[in-house]
C-alpha cells in the first residue's frame, strides 16, 4: 500500500499503519524530504514520530520515495495524505492533490481502493474520481473519505485511538475494504455518503472553532463584570451536555489554516446556495477580533507600541509542535514588529531557520535571554515549561514588569504578588 503526501499528516499515517503491520511506500515529491524521512527525520517535531519511524524503517515495513509511479505499482490501497495547503485567506488551494490523481492514474491498479484523509472542500471526492476515469477511462477503482483527526502535538495518540473514524465510501464493498484496512483502530466507525463525511469534518471543526469563539466573548465580557471566565469555562465542562473535554478555555483564537479553512468551506458553500450563514460569520468576526486584543491591551498600558521591546515566550501553533504556518504567535510578532516595537523570542521547539525571514525579531536562546530588558512579557503558546519559569528572576530583568499571559497559563495572583502587572484573557 502506498500514502501520498509525507508532510505532517503523510509522515504519521505511513508511520502509524506501518506499526500496525503493513508494508507501506510512501510517496512524496519533495526529494529533501524524502531522504530525511528514510533517515528517520521527521519533516516536523511531534513527540513519537521520530520512534515510531526508526522502528519501522529498521524493520523493512516503511520506505520513502519521491517516484509516484513506483509508489502507485501495484498497490491495493492508495492513501490520499497531502496537507492541504491554505492561503492567507484560508481558501483552499488543491491543485496538487487533483495533480497528482491525474498523474497515479494510469498506474492504479484494477479494483484499488483510492482512501482520501486529506482535508477537501465537500464535493471534491467525486471530483477526484472523475478526474482518475478521465485520465485513465479503464480505471476500477473504489473511492472512500475517511476525514484525518490528527492534532498536532497529538497526532499519533489521536491515530492510533481515535474518539471515532467516519467511513464515505462510494460502496458498501469499498467502506467495507477501508474498515478491513483499519482494523486495527478501536473506535465507533459509521459509514456513510462521501458527501457526508465530507460535511462531518468541516460540522467538526466549525463546531470547535465555535466553541472557542463563544468563551472568548464570555471571557471579554467577563472582563467587565468582573468575573473570571477561565473558572466560568471549568464550570461549563462540569455540565454533562457540554462535557469535560469542551473546547471552552478563553484565550487567543483559533489560528488559520484548519478551523478557519472549514469556516470558510462552508461559507463558500453557503454563498453558491444564497443562504446567509450569519453564525459563521460571527465566529470569524470573534476570532479576528480576540487575537487583535493582545495589542490593544499591551496599548492600553504603554499607550503607543513604537519603540518597546517586547518579550514574547512561545511561536508555534501550539505545544507540543515544532509547525509555525499561519501560528496566531507569529501573526501577534509581525503585527508588534508593524507597529514599531522590537521583538525576542524563544519557543522551545521552533527549527530556527524555518522561521520567516521577513520578520526582523531576535531569535533568544532561551526564556531568559527573550525577556531580559524588555518592556512587556507576552506567553502566546501554552508550552508546559513556561509554567515552571523562575518569573522572579525574569522580573528583576525587565525593564517594566508587565505580564500578558495569553492562554491563561499561570495562577494571576501568584504572578502579581510577584510584582507584575498581570493581564490574562478574561480575567
């Protein structure tokens, strides 16, 4: 069998399936990459990756290769796995991945089984199929969505134990070929219409991004009523209409590049039918606005931005992930560096020279060295080792004491009676 696409999705899929006993070539046309991953070097951190994939390229199971007609030969499972790539806008763009069905189409083998995990727009597993029986009009082939719920920083526990697998299949042969393939996942697997699975990821990350939208306008409100918003979500979890596990913690909003992709899918699909989708839109309206807060309550004590040097701890997406693409951090760190204010930074995790070199900030080789003479100390990724900082000795090192604890990280009054003005997120 074969996966297509070796980025973060790609390279964890192949990993994972290999552990379950397959033998997997794994395609992807980035050569770099590919001699990378058959030494073992993941293209990303994600805690296990790098374990799992000695493990199985010690044991012949898993094998890299950038030739995708080699790859595609005689597969009887081919898996979709490309990382759907996102504009600034956080549209779509699929152009690789209708390439490459059009180019693995006269090699597919009869009667395989074609299993998309990449994020599409609902609608686009058909249009794939009919691109692979345009390019080869003998092709027989089966085709399922089986949408990823790979979280970065998690990926592998989430693959491997997954809350539930959607099955859309064009059959009922062909889901009952991708449950085979599956097996070895415990969990709820439904079968349903492409089209339906389709819809479910996007429902999935529309509802989350809601979610995380509705406590960040609890959590301003919040701030003018004097309540705290992080133990009105505690709260919230504690109802079991709601559950523990509700994404219902105020802090910064939701990066771009997945939520929004599947916010905006839906709009797009909302316009084509002329329907309104104001929900939709509010949550967008929220997101933009928390993530713009940061600023305004680092003016709201400094007054103008021009001229600060701004610590900031954490660049990420999040913990537990080396990935900076369309990180809300690195769009706080370009929106203080437009407005006149210096910048350093340190994330235990970010690759140093996969940082944009357009953003002029100074790169800090430690918490330390980010927050020594500055004026304001912001923590923009929830990192576990942050929590542990020795905050005094980073208080006798700034300029201004000035603490915005974005994701609600720390205990407000152990911080302050430390001496800082603390500012967290509705609270």
């Amino acid at each position: 069998m074969c996966t297509l696409g070796a980025w973060h999705l790609g390279a964890v899929t192949s990993a994972c399936l290999a552990a379950f006993g397959y033998n997997i070539l794994a395609f992807d046309p980035d050569k770099d990459r590919v001699a990378n991953l058959n030494r073992g070097v993941p293209p990303l951190f994600e805690p296990g990756l790098d374990e799992l994939l000695a493990e199985n390229l010690a044991a012949g199971r898993l094998q890299y290769t950038s030739d995708l007609k080699a790859a595609v030969k005689g597969a009887a499972y081919l898996l979709l796995t490309f990382d759907t790539p996102v504009d600034e806008q956080d549209e779509v763009d699929l152009g690789e991945i209708y390439s490459t069905c059009e180019r693995l189409a006269p090699d597919m083998a009869q009667g395989a089984t074609l299993v998309v995990s990449s994020q599409v727009p609902v609608g686009t597993c058909e249009e794939l199929a009919a691109a692979i029986r345009n390019a080869n009009p003998q092709a027989a082939f089966g085709i399922a969505y089986v949408p990823e719920n790979l979280r970065l920083g998690q990926a592998i526990q989430r693959f491997q134990h997954p809350d539930m697998l959607v099955i859309g299949a064009d059959s009922p042969a062909t889901a009952e070929r991708v449950e085979r393939l599956l097996s070895a996942v415990e969990a709820p697997k439904p079968r349903v219409s492409l089209r339906t699975a389709e819809m479910t990821k996007h429902a999935i990350n529309a509802f989350l991004a809601t979610s995380i939208s509705f406590i960040n306008e609890i959590a301003n409100l919040c701030e003018r009523a004097g309540a705290d918003a992080v133990e009105v979500g505690e709260a919230l979890r504690l109802d079991q209409r709601i559950g523990p596990r509700a994404a219902l913690r105020p802090g910064l909003g939701f990066a771009g590049g997945t939520l929004a992709r599947d916010l905006k899918a839906l709009m797009r699909l909302a316009g084509r039918s002329n329907y309104e989708a104001p929900l939709l839109r509010g949550v967008l309206a929220v997101n933009d606005r928390q993530n713009a807060m940061v600023l305004e309550k680092l003016r709201q004590v400094h007054g103008s931005l021009e001229g600060l040097t701004v610590g900031v701890l954490g660049l990420t997406y999040k913990a537990g992930t080396s990935a900076v693409r369309r990180s809300v951090a690195m769009e706080i760190v370009a929106a203080l560096l437009s407005e006149g204010a210096k910048v350093k930074a340190f994330d235990p995790k970010v690759v140093v020279e996969e940082l944009p070199s357009d953003l002029p900030f100074e790169s800090a080789r430690d918490a330390y060295e980010a927050t020594a003479g500055s004026d304001a100390l912001l923590i923009l990724t929830d990192w576990p080792e942050f929590r542990a900082l020795d905050f005094d000795t980073i208080r006798q090192s700034m300029r201004r004491s000035v603490l915005l604890d974005a994701n609600n990280i720390l205990d407000p009054d152990q911080i302050t009676k430390m001496g800082f003005l603390y500012c967290g997120m509705g609270r």
